[in-house]
C-alpha cells in the first residue's frame, strides 16, 4: 500500500448508509481521510483492522478482481458501484505512481475483462462526445480544470447502471454552468428519470426557444412532458408540439379565468380536439375565487361542463383550485370524473376529499419555498396518488426563484418533496413517473 499509493491516513470507526441510486458527496478539511474510504469501499486496499461491508456483505476480504466483478470500483475522487466497469479508463485519472503494477496486473489478465475491453471503451467515447470532451480522452485528469476534470471522470464511467455514486469535495472548483451540466449528467447516469406532469409549453415565454426548453428537459432527466392548455386555441398549439416531440402530451380544456367565453360550442369544440392521441386528458378546469377573472357563477357552470365531458370520454381532469377549497370539493364528491388536484397549496378538508374520491394530488415548485406550510399535507398523500409538476413557465423552484421556470427545474421539486415524506428523491421520480403513466392511461413500455 505504502509503495503504490505513497502511504494512507487513518478512517476510524466510520459507518453511513448509502441508499441504491443515491448521490453522495463527502466535503471534509485534507488528512480527514475521504480518500482513504473511498479505496476502502473500493477493495483497493484492505483495512489494517476491523472489516469493510457494503449493502449487508463484507467485501474487504474479496480479491481486487472480485471486487470489480461485485461492481465496486473507484476512479479518481469518485467512487460508484457499477455492473461493469474498466480500469483502462480508470488509470487515464491516476498518476503513474499511484497506478501500481498489482493492479494493473490483477485486472488485465482477466479474460473476461478483456472481452468487455472494446464495448466499454466504446460506449465511453461515446459518453465524452456527448459532453464535448472526446479531445481530452487521453488526458490526465488532474492538469484539467475542476469542471473538466469532473465531467471527464463522470463521463468515462457512464459504461453501466450504477447504484452508487460518491464524489470527494463536491462541486470544488466547478462553475456553475459546469456544475448544471454535471448535475444533468449524473442524474441521467442514475437513471432518475422524472414526468413534469403539468405545464404549459404554448406560453408565450417559451416562443423564442421552444424546442431548446424541451432538450433541457431531457438533458436533466425529464422524459415525459404534459404541456396543459388553457382553452380551445392553447389546445390547437398544445397538439401542434405534442405531436412534434417524443414523450409530449398535451390536455384539452379551459381554464376558470377564461370561463366567461364558456357556452356549448366550447364543449363541442373541446370533444372533437379531446379525440386527438396526444391529449390524455380534460382541463385545466376548476375555480379561482382569488382573482374572480370570470363569475363565479359562470366558472361553476363551465367546471361542471368539464367534469361531465370528462367522465362521458372516461378521461382524466386536470383541476386548478384557489381560495374555493369548499365549492371544488363539493363539485368533486358529486362527480364519476377522476381527476388530479394540481398545484396543490389547499386545505385538509379538499385534500381528504380528493384522497376519498381516488384523486391525484401534484405539488409544484411551491413546496421549495420558505413560506411554504404544508409539508404535513404532502406526507398525508399516498404514494400511489402522488405527482409533480412545474406549472412552467410559472414558479420556478429555489432556487431559481426569480427566472422563468421550466420542465428541467422539476428536480428540484422532487427533491424537496422527498425530503418532507422522508423518502430518497429517486423513490420519488419513480413513483411518480409511473403514477402519471396510470393517470394519463399511457403505454409505458412503449415509450
């Protein structure tokens, strides 16, 4: 160990959970011994005392190749458990003295890795071009900067599924805008695949970068979309993009603002676009007695309409609800619908009758605020009723308060609604995705 890695420091009685499909960063002063505990876990080297289990199972008495093939490996200031995995690229990120021959002669002499030489080292080409860095593949890691350096690390390791992700000094001498890429890139390499199920891509914030907005949904890991209309017009164009994009949906409907241009024709005209493939659901429908945009009477009546179209198609509605929690509940018990209560900042009592009722209840980017009171509410949700939203352009998350929101700022409402159920942000994104798949009656194995 001395001559290879040029002596070790001490980790003493140290214990953590990682969860499967986790991140997890380490920040500590130099000497604290991060390092030395990620070639622990790693089976780079063997403890002097004391044993090194992993998920239940003591792996510090497992060979160097053994370890591999259980899929804990170690590269440069990132630790991950993969399913399969190359030293080849690993050594790039070492400095020759710290690449010692027992390793390189324990791995190499594997006929196994070596069948899996040249598909790894392909499919991690690939994963440097897609973060334009291919030209520094035979580079030394540690000339780069701290953001090249890491985007070059995570994307010689995209070569499997990992279930574990570990990075020293998280952040340490990244950017930003490289810090955003590299967030992206890690939650594609976990898989944690997210469904905005609420927003409104016709707006007229989106115009000028439309098709960038929904690239950036996808780069950060969102692979579904339901973009929301707001009346018989806003249905048209929510069709238009809906069709132009894999994983985009879109509802057929009209907002309560809009409820003084409700009348019959609406209804038709809302039938015949509802028969489209790409609209899964009515809405956005319901009542808003805080601005009053339209009557009261008149938003009852059209939200009434919409509840009738709704059940007569067996479609789901999308329902808006302000400062009306006892007229929405009312409307709710009296109707077959299904629907989900979006955007949820309401009561107790329209919650419960939204539970009762076999409704689903979304929270958007509200949830990431300070004000925010309601973190009782979202653990009463069960987990097969839940969903997220972004309500973009509206509400963007801390923190990205203050810009205009998108589908690709989801993460952050996933984040914190995990952190109020106490549950991992990628049990969330999963359930989530599959209960706005039930919801919106889609095919996910066929997407």
């Amino acid at each position: 160990v001395r001559r290879y890695f040029g002596g070790i420091k001490a980790v003493d009685g140290v214990s953590f959970d990682v969860a499967p499909n986790s991140i997890t960063g380490l920040i500590g002063p130099n000497g604290a011994g991060k390092t030395t505990l990620f070639n622990l876990i790693s089976g780079f080297y063997k403890p002097d005392q004391g044993e090194i289990t992993f998920q239940g199972e003591r792996i510090d008495g497992l060979s160097l190749h053994q370890t591999f093939h259980k899929g804990l490996c170690r590269t440069f200031q990132i630790s991950r458990e993969l399913k399969l995995m190359t030293v080849l690229e690993n050594v790039m990120l070492v400095p020759p003295k710290q690449q010692g021959e027992n390793l390189l002669k324990s791995w190499f002499l594997q006929k196994s890795v070596r069948q899996q030489e040249r598909k790894l080292r392909d499919k991690a080409l690939e994963s440097l071009e897609s973060v334009n860095l291919l030209h520094l593949k035979d580079e030394y890691a540690g000339n780069l900067s701290g953001g090249q350096k890491r985007l070059l690390e995570l994307a010689r390791s995209m070569m499997a599924s990992p279930t574990m992700i570990m990075f020293d000094e998280p952040g340490a001498g990244v950017n930003p805008g490289e810090r955003r890429t590299l967030a992206s890139r890690i939650r594609q390499l976990v898989g944690l695949n997210l469904f905005d199920s609420h927003c409104h891509l016709t707006a007229e914030a989106f115009d000028d970068e439309r098709p960038a907005v929904i690239q950036r949904a996808r780069d950060a890991g969102v692979t579904e979309i339901v973009t929301i209309a707001s009346d018989p017009k806003d249905t048209e164009s929510a069709l238009e993009i809906a069709a132009g994009h894999d994983g985009v949906w879109c509802t057929a409907g009209l907002h309560p603002h809009e409820a003084d241009h409700f009348g019959d024709e609406t209804v038709e005209r809302l039938r015949g676009l509802a028969d489209s493939p790409e609209v899964v659901a009515i809405g956005e429908a319901g009542l808003d007695f805080h601005y009053d945009n339209a009557p009261r009477d008149e938003q009852r009546l059209c939200f009434e309409a919409q509840l009738h179209l709704a059940a007569e198609l067996n479609l789901p509605i999308v329902v808006h609800s302000r400062d009306a929690d006892r007229d929405t509940a009312e409307l709710i018990s009296s109707t077959d619908a299904r629907g989900v209560l979006h955007c949820f900042t309401a009561g107790l009592e329209l919650l419960e009758t939204g539970l009762e009722a076999g409704w689903m209840v979304s929270f958007s980017g509200i949830v990431t605020f300070k004000r925010f009171d309601g973190a009782d509410l979202v653990r009463r949700v069960p987990d097969d009723r839940l969903l997220i939203e972004t309500d973009s352009p509206y509400l963007a998350p801390v923190p990205h308060r203050g810009r205009r929101n998108e589908p690709a700022f989801l993460i952050a409402t996933c984040e914190a609604v995990a952190a109020m159920r106490g549950q991992s942000p990628e049990a969330v994104a999963e359930l989530t995705r599959r209960n706005a798949y039930s919801f919106y009656g889609l095919e996910r194995d066929a997407r």
